[in-house]
C-alpha cells in the first residue's frame, strides 16, 4: 500500500495555507478584528467563532478545524487527528476506525484495512491475509504465529514451541509439540505442558482443575467448582471464595481480606493496610501512606497517593465532579458549570464544562465549541474572551487590551491609550495614526493627534 495512504505526512496542510491567505486577501488591514471571521486569544489565531484555530509555540505548528473535528500538531514528526476520535495519523501509528489500522516500528509494522491484513517483522518476516478466508500472523496478540483457512473452521496458533490446532472453533481443539491435550468444549478439555502446567476442565466453566507455575517456588493449585467452592492457593497467596464472590477470603503477603455478602460488606487488615467497607454507604482502606475511600457511592470519593515523595489527591462528587491534584498541577471540573486547571502559575478556567474529562484531543478540538467563557494565565499573560472572541481581554504587567467584536479596540501600552474603530477605520496608539485603515507612525515625543495633518497638538 502506498505511503501516502498510510499517513499524510508528504502532503502539508496545503488548505491551511489557501485558507489563511484568503483571509489575508480579504482583510488586508486588520485581520485580527474583523470578527466573527478572525479574531486573536493571546498568540493564538481564531476564525469563524469557535470553528478554526490555529497557533505557534516553539517552532510548533497546531491547526484545528473544528466542523470537522480535525487537527494537525507538528511535533513529533507531525500528528493529524481526523473526526475525532475515529481518525489519527502519526509517524507510529494511524487509524481510522472500523476501517484502517496501520502502526510501524523498527522491529515491526502492520496494516488492516477492513478484512485485509500485512505486516513484517524483523525477526519472523512477512505474513498477511483476508479474514476468514485465509491468513497468517506472526508475532502478534502475544503468540508466535496465527493462522486460519475459512475460520472458524480452521485455525491454529504457536507460541514457545506448542502448536494449538482448533477445528470450528471454540469447540474442538488438539494441541501438539511442547504441550499435549485435547478440548471438546464445553464438555470436557485436558492441556498439559509437563513441569510446567496442568489444566482440565468439565462442563466449562463450572468444573476447572488447574495446576501452574510448577516450573517455579510458587506453584499454584486452582479449583472452580462454581457456583458452589472456588480456590487459589500457592506459597505466596491464597484466595478462597464459597457461593463466589458473595463469599470470599484473601491472603497474600502484606493482607488478608474478607468479603461477605459482595459487594455489600468487606474488610481487610495487614502489615500496612487496614480497610473496612459498608456499600454504598461507607468505604476506607489504607496502605501506607496511600489511602482511598467514599461516602455515599457515588455521591463523594477520595483518593490519596504518593510516588516517592510526590503527593497525588483526587476526589470527586458523583464521579463526574472530580478535584485532582498531581505535583505542581490542579484539575477541577464542577458539572455542567466551569472547569479550571492549573500548572506552577499559569492556569485554564473554561465555563461551561460540557465534557468532565481530560484528555489533549478533546481539550484541543471538542471543548472550544461548548465554551462560551474561557480564561488564561500563561506565563504573565492574562487572556479572556466571551462568546467566542465577541469579547476579549489581554493583560500583561501595566499594558491591556480590550476588543468588542470589530466595533471597538481599546488598548494601553507603553503608557498611552489608544483606540480603534470598525477594525482600523479610525484609531490611534501609542506607535501610529490609522484613517480608512491607512497607518501613519506617529512622532512619540509629540502630543497626541500632532501627526495628523492640519491638527496642531499643544503640550499641556
């Protein structure tokens, strides 16, 4: 299959471009006022309210077309997402679901296209097919090799030296080389790898006998006798369960665990850890200094972790409400009503919050369109806009910037006030004089209004 159609990378955003130059075309003098068609947030670019964004940050490209929920970002070699989130393409990994799947690596590299398949590997080779008439894998879904002719007739699978042959499957399955072993499912099924594992089953999944790990100082012994008795039991750990899992018992080396009448009723007690739940009304275990609990469930939860010495917090109000706090970062989502982050000192305030969760695509291309307030600190910078750029605000130390729409422009910097009309049809600032959106520098040592023509500004 052809480059080109695995990711787009040979082809830049040449639209981009076109649509950036039409505006340019159309709106020579001030682009950035003539709203709804194009108006600025910070460094970033909007155009047709909420629909278009584009921005550079450290020789970093990001594009969003919001209508048809694609964006591209230039980093890593250059990343497109295409109606989010069925589509993406990456120098890694593409997608496009259900229809097309593509991801590379140096040691390997697959395609799926509908029921069509290829790939390689640098250690097994080639291999490829179309489902279910016929095809073969190799090093995928943790076996060695795959294959299957009108499956689920007949297919087979080999992994560390033992060969699974499955006629219509699941019901009839042999195994041969280093394991041995039948199944007629879901009667009866025997597999064995001698020193290493034993299973049976009998009307499955009621009755499985189940010997593992023999090969280790852990052996594991396992009985379903379901819904009846149930058991795990080995050196490190043991697990027991009666009408499971209403019943059950837990050990292993740091606690033991008791569950009666699950989920309703549960205890736990160890080294470091003593828990005790009463659901939905009541929950609290710890482990160290890690500890989680709930009240009410869903009604309010917590959860406080650390990770060497760095404190991790979360808590949430009927799940969707959460206030997590990782390290030098805070995430806080009230819904429907607002949701804030913030990282060191800058900070996200975005009302309303539509969508409660996290997450760079949805953040980047999905929540701009339900955002109607959103506010910004970012390093020093203090940037507001109402009703998708109807309003908008910039601070930074003593100088700000206020525009409605493209009616007005109010601005102050360098200690002078300067306006703008109708996106530059009349203005003044600090630097130059605008007439019919023609610029003319201003002298800065002279009194305001000096550089026009006829008019004579008299120092006070």
């Amino acid at each position: 299959m052809p480059s080109a159609l695995n990711r787009f990378g040979p082809f830049k955003p040449l639209f981009l471009c076109g649509f950036l130059l039409c505006l340019s075309v159309l709106f020579p003098c001030s682009l950035r006022a003539v709203w709804p068609v194009s108006w600025e947030l910070g460094e970033e670019r909007r155009f047709l309210g909420p629909l278009v964004s584009y921005d550079e940050e450290n020789d970093e490209r990001h594009f969003v077309f919001r209508p048809l929920l694609f964006s591209y970002d230039s980093e890593e070699g250059g990343t497109y997402n295409y109606l989010f989130p069925l589509g993406k393409s990456s120098p890694k990994k593409s997608y496009f679901i259900p229809i097309y799947m593509a991801q590379r690596s140096e040691e390997a590299s697959n395609t799926a296209f509908l029921l069509f398949f290829y790939g390689t590997t640098r250690e097994a080779g080639s291999y490829g097919g179309f489902f279910p008439f016929a095809g073969m894998l190799k090093k995928r879904f943790t076996n060695d090799e795959m294959g299957f002719f009108l499956w689920p007739l007949y297919s087979y699978t080999k992994n560390e030296g033992a060969t699974k042959t499955n006629i219509a499957w699941p019901f009839f399955s042999v195994y041969s080389g280093a394991e041995e072993g039948f199944k007629a499912w879901p009667l009866y099924g025997m597999r064995s790898r001698p020193g290493v594992k034993n299973t049976r089953f009998f009307l499955w999944p009621f009755v499985i006998k189940e010997e593992k790990n023999l090969d280790t100082d852990n052996p594991i012994d396992i009985l379903f006798v379901l819904p009846f008795y149930m058991q795990s039991v080995s050196r490190l750990h043991e697990t027991k369960g009666v009408l499971y899992p209403l019943f059950s018992y837990r050990r292993n080396e740091d606690k033991e665990e008791w569950n009666y009448f699950w989920p309703f009723l549960s205890s736990s007690e160890g080294k470091e850890t003593k828990g005790f739940s009463f659901f939905p009304f009541y929950s609290s275990e710890t482990v160290g200094r890690d500890r989680k609990s709930y009240f009410l469930f869903p009604l309010y939860s917590e959860r406080e972790w650390y990770f060497k010495d760095t404190r991790y917090y979360q808590s949430s109000v009927l799940i969707i409400n959460r206030c997590i706090e990782e390290e030098n970062r805070t995430f806080l989502n009230v819904w429907p009503l607002f949701e804030y982050k913030s990282q060191d000192d800058d900070y996200v305030f975005l009302a309303p919050s539509l969508l409660p969760f996290r997450g760079r695509g949805p953040e980047r291309i999905i929540k701009p369109l339900f955002t109607l307030y959103e506010q910004r600190r970012q390093e020093g910078r203090l940037m507001t806009s109402l009703l998708y750029g109807l309003y908008t605000r910039e601070e930074e130390d003593e100088d700000w910037k206020m525009r409605f729409a493209f009616l007005l422009e109010l601005s102050h910097q360098d200690g002078r006030t300067g306006f703008e009309v109708l996106g530059g049809l009349f203005g003044i600032d600090a630097k130059r004089i605008k007439v019919f959106y023609i610029p003319f520098d201003r002298n800065t040592d002279a009194p305001p209004f000096s550089s026009i023509p006829g008019c004579r500004g008299r120092a006070a």
